[in-house]
C-alpha cells in the first residue's frame, strides 16, 4: 500500500528520534513539510513522544514500532511523527497537557492521533500489541480510526472534539485570568495549602504515586513556621529513608509508585537529582541537622561520580534497562522488570559482595533486606543507626564505616552484572545550568570548595560547547552532533547557574556570563509589550503558546527568568533591567491563584521582588535561596 509518507525522515543521535530512523515506519520530524503533507492526503497525524531510555518507550518500539504489518497500516492511513520530549519541550508540554486533562494520565510514551492541523482527538500512552482489559491493541486502535476518518458524520465529531481539546491547552497553557494582584503572602497561603493537603503518616502529598517536590521543600522552609518545618522535614525523611533514594549508588530515583514510597520508577536525572540536592540544602540551612548535609553530599558525590561526562561537564541522566527480549511472555514472565534486578538485592548476594558475616548482617538489617531467595529487595532504611549500634555492640562511627565499606563493595558488585542501565551521554544547557546551581549552593551552604570547583568546571565546558558569546545551543553530544534550539528555560537555569557560581567564587568572568546570558533572555524570548515571555521560538505549527508557569519537575522557565533577573538587577543596578521582571511578574501573578500548589517557584519569586533590595553573598555560607 502506498500513503501519504514514502521514507523514513528521522536522524539522530542519541535521542528518541534518532531511534525511530531504523523503524520500518515512515516516520517524519515535526515540522511544516510534515503537516503539509498530512493537509495535502487529507491524513490523519499519529504523533508518538518518548524519550531514549524510557522503559515502555522501548516496549511499544519492539512491540509496535518494529512490527512490518503495524508499519504498513500506519504508513498508508498515517502521517507519522515521531518527537524526543527533550528536543521538543513545548510539543510534549501542549499534549501532555491535554492528555492530562481529558484522561487523567500522562507519561511516555505519549501516543496521539491528530488532525492535519495538529489538533489532538484520540490520546493515551503506551498500548499493547493485542487488546487488553485495560487498552486496545494498538493494531485494533489504527484500523479503528483509519476506518472512521473518512465518514463524514464520524469526521465531524472527531473535528469538534480536536477544537475542544486543543482549546484545553491554549486555556490552560496561554490564558492569564484577570483577577488583578495577587495578595502578596502567596508564599504563606501556598504553604498553608500544602501542610493541610501532606501526607502526615508517610511524608509528601497524595495516597498514590509520590514525588519529590522539591520547590515546595523549599517553599515550605522560606515559609518557615513549625507547621511547615515539619511537614517539609517529613517528607524530606521519608525522601532519604524510602527506595527513592539509591542507598547503594546513591542519588535519587524519579519517583515512587505508591503512597509508602516503596517502589520506585527505576530511572534517575540531572535535573531531579539537582533539585533535590538543594531541598536537602534548604533543610540543613533551616534546620541545622547534619543528616540533611550528608544527603546533599552523597547526592552530589552520585552526580560528579556517575553523571559527569569525560569533558566535565553533566551527563542527561541514567535511564532503565530495555525489555532485553522480542518475545513478549518471556519479558512478562522471567525478567518483567530488568531494571528492578539490577537495584534489588538478596540476602545471599550481599553475603556473596561483602564477604564478612558481620557487615552483612549489619546491611541487611539496615537496609530491610530479607531471607530468601524471590526478586530481592530494594534497600530502604528499616533500622536507625543508634539502634544497629546497640544490637551488635559497637559504636556508632565503627557502625558508620562498616555501613559506608559495605556499600562500597554492593556498588562495585552491582556494577558487575550482566545487564546495567545505560547512561543518556547528551549535554543539555539548562540542566547542566540547574546541576552547576545545585553545586554553587552545596559550596556556600556547606562551606565547601570542591563542590564550587565542580560547578565552575563542568560551567566552563558548557559555556565553551553551546555558547557562541551571542547564543546558547540547546544540545551537545560531540562534536558532530551539537545542536538544538534554546528554549527559554536553558537560558534561566543556566544564567542562574552562573550567578551562583559568582556568589560562590567571586569570580566576575561568571558575573558577566550569567549577565550575557540574561540581557540574550530578553533579546531573544520578551514579548512586544515588554510583558510577558515568549518562552519557545515563534512556531506556527503549534496549536497553542505555551508560557508555562507551573512548575513540574522542575521550577517554571518563566519564575526562574523572572528571579534572575531580579537578581542580576541587585548585583548591578544600572543594568538596564529597570523594572522588567517586575511587570512580568505582574503578568502572571493571577496565575498562582488557580493553583496554588503548581506555583511555587512563581510565588518565590513575587517575594523576592516584594523584599526589595538585598546583598547577594558573595562567598559567603548563606543560602542562596534566603
């Protein structure tokens, strides 16, 4: 059968996309040519967004994607398009937005069938091969829309429906309610909110998945009554206590399944990892209690150990391990989840890894590892350090350092099996701009200088890959592969980054950096009117524009940038800044009313500006974020 597309458009190098070039699918990049295309057959657009290492990314590619009859279906009824969510933020932020909204889920990979003006009338995730209780097969959902899209009646519905969902996002992703001002204790009142919504008996927020949130950690510390002290330092302990936390390789995982924080979803970034560092900053500054410093160390000592790429600067992250089979009983039966293996531990591995009687007993009853054979366990705190102390009769430093040499061997164990999560080796600006922040902090809040070199190196080598003194790149990879567009959060979290490194060094090359970087931002992403931000390059493929203002794994583009430059106009008040940051914050302020628990960052920012003129600390212990 002959359709609409005639080759496989897709390049690429580590990345989403560049995956989908060898796929027997016509798979083409989102682009104009593209939608052209799909107006010019009158075809509907099957939209699939992953990203590299994901997991059920992987399963549907081996399943689906890879499949020569679901290739020929999808390339003679479909114009398929293929986005990595990390090359293409906004196009992933537009329909997960609608995902979100019209079914309740998101996640990766994001499956949608459009029209051929981009607008969305079917969504979901990740579908099987064949149908289940829970989704249609794949196959079985292609036919179906192929077979309806010509009916004039059906074509109709599925057009209102794609207007009505498309508006959801311009709604959601576009609109700014007119409510005027905000009241300026938005801080205090989101607080309030999150203590009255946590999970008092586990820590965090929800009775299902938990999340780190670590820009309501630290929100929560700014607020600063008991009230909020404790909830945050609540989830900040069953943060560092449950499976999120790698208590073997250290570092933190993405997020856990449940509401007790025992299962985590296996995959760990530079960016989450950088957040959560600074949370763990935020309770020690607050609290004084040294466990929280010796998390942000351990977590930094992950990220320099195994996230540092050969040049200095950060690596993406590490992502899960793939299915590892074509036949789908044996992934569902013997190794359903290769990732959760290569974390878990039995009590006989660990005897085996450790060869002492002592400190194997020792990190069984630490980490909760039980008898048996079956899956293992991934290691969580089950037993406080005090009490290890008094079971076996010795002292809590010999405790201490039996603990630490044990899991020095687990690591180099773990490091030796047979299937290892693979390492996402690209180097993008912004997240290497949120890490570099993440370390200038650790330096001042923990009077550290090492962690303020490893911030100015790995700065260093972005600035000198994806910085051309006018422009930042999104991407590097190598030498051959550098490339991407810049959104604006590249440029807020990494002019941040190098603000912070100028608070920690003293440097003024970094000063002047991170003010390049900031007088580009305006250049490049302020509206007209000097109003608002235009977050992403003008795209008229797109059906809305976003100006995203909720924060989600990490702070919002638009808060980050509004607080930089609020703070470069405080390093230096004849900048030329005036009060820009201030009439776009004024911009968005209504938005914190319509969630106030998305809003974090937005709110952090409306305080500083509210606080007026303050000293940064140059050099100094104190905590950037008070």
């Amino acid at each position: 059968m002959t359709g609409p597309t005639d080759s496989n458009r897709l390049t690429g190098v580590g990345s989403y996309r560049g995956r989908r070039a060898d796929d027997p699918v016509n798979w083409q990049p989102w682009d104009e040519q593209s939608l052209e295309t799909a107006r010019e057959y009158d075809a509907p657009i099957f939209l699939s967004i992953g990203y590299d290492t994901g997991y059920w990314c992987r399963v549907m590619a081996e399943e689906s994607f890879r499949d020569e009859g679901v290739a020929e279906l999808l390339n003679a009824q479909f114009v398929p398009i293929a986005v990595d969510r990390d090359l293409r933020p906004e196009l992933d932020l537009i329909y997960q937005t609608i995902s979100r909204t019209v079914t309740g889920e998101t996640g990766w990979p994001l499956s949608a069938w459009l029209t051929p003006e981009g607008k969305p009338f079917y969504v979901g995730t990740y579908f099987p091969p064949e149908h289940e209780d829970w989704a249609p097969g794949f196959p079985d959902l292609l036919e179906m829309i192929a077979q309806k899209w010509p009916t004039p009646e059906i074509r109709e519905e599925i057009e209102a429906r794609a207007e009505e969902w498309a508006g959801y996002a311009v709604e959601e992703l576009e609109t700014v309610p007119n409510t005027g001002p905000t009241n300026r204790n938005a801080v205090e009142r989101i607080a309030d909110l999150a203590v009255r919504t946590a999970d008092h008996e586990y820590g965090g927020w929800g009775t299902g998945a938990k999340f780190p949130e670590p820009a309501r950690i630290e929100l929560l510390f700014v607020a600063g009554s008991e009230d909020h002290r404790r909830v945050a330092i609540r989830t900040l302990d069953a943060m560092a206590d449950g499976t999120l936390h790698d208590h073997v390789g250290g570092g933190f995982f993405r997020h856990c399944a449940e509401r007790e924080w025992r299962t985590p979803h296996f995959e760990k970034t530079v960016y989450d990892n950088a957040e959560i560092a600074r949370a763990f900053l935020s309770g020690h500054h607050s609290t004084g209690e040294q466990r929280y410093a010796d998390v942000a160390r351990r977590t930094f000592e992950f990220i320099a150990r195994d996230l540092s790429r050969t040049d200095g600067a950060f690596s993406a992250g590490i992502g899960e391990i793939g299915p590892g089979s074509d036949n789908r009983a044996e992934r569902e039966s013997a190794d359903n989840n290769p990732t959760r293996s290569y974390y878990a531990w039995t009590a006989g591995e660990i005897e085996a890894a450790v060869d002492d009687p002592t400190s194997t007993a020792l990190l069984r009853d630490r980490y909760g590892i039980e008898n048996g054979g079956g899956d293992g366990s991934v290691p969580r705190i089950a037993t406080s350090i005090e009490e290890l102390a008094e079971e076996y009769d010795r002292s809590t430093e010999t405790v201490l350092d039996q603990l630490r040499r044990g899991r020095e061997r687990l690591r180099d164990a773990r490091r030796r099996r047979s299937r290892s999560p693979a390492r996402d080796e690209r180097m993008f600006a912004g997240w290497n701009g949120l890490a570099v922040s993440a370390f200038a902090e650790g330096a001042l809040v923990l009077d550290d200088g090492a962690l303020a070199e490893r911030a100015t190196t790995a700065l260093d080598v972005v600035q000198d890959r994806l910085w051309d003194g006018e422009r930042l790149t999104g991407r590097y990879v190598d030498d051959d592969h550098s490339r991407g567009v810049a959104y604006l959060d590249d440029y807020a979290f990494l002019g941040t980054g190098a603000l912070r490194c100028y608070e920690a060094t003293g440097d003024d090359a970094y000063r002047e950096f991170a003010f390049d970087v900031g007088r580009t931002l305006l250049e490049k992403f302020l509206s007209d009117d000097r109003l608002s931000f235009v977050p992403t390059d003008r795209d008229d493929t797109l059906i809305a524009d976003p100006q995203p203002t909720r924060d989600r794994t990490v702070p919002s583009s638009i808060s980050v940038a509004v607080d930089l430059l609020v703070c470069l106009g405080r390093v230096d008040g004849d900048a030329g800044f005036d009060d820009i940051p201030e009439r776009i914050f004024g911009t968005y302020e209504p938005r914190i009313e319509t969630d106030l628990l998305q809003h974090h960052a937005l709110a952090l920012a409306g305080r500083r500006i509210a606080a007026g003129s303050t000293t940064l600390s140059i050099g100094s212990g104190a905590h950037p974020g008070s």
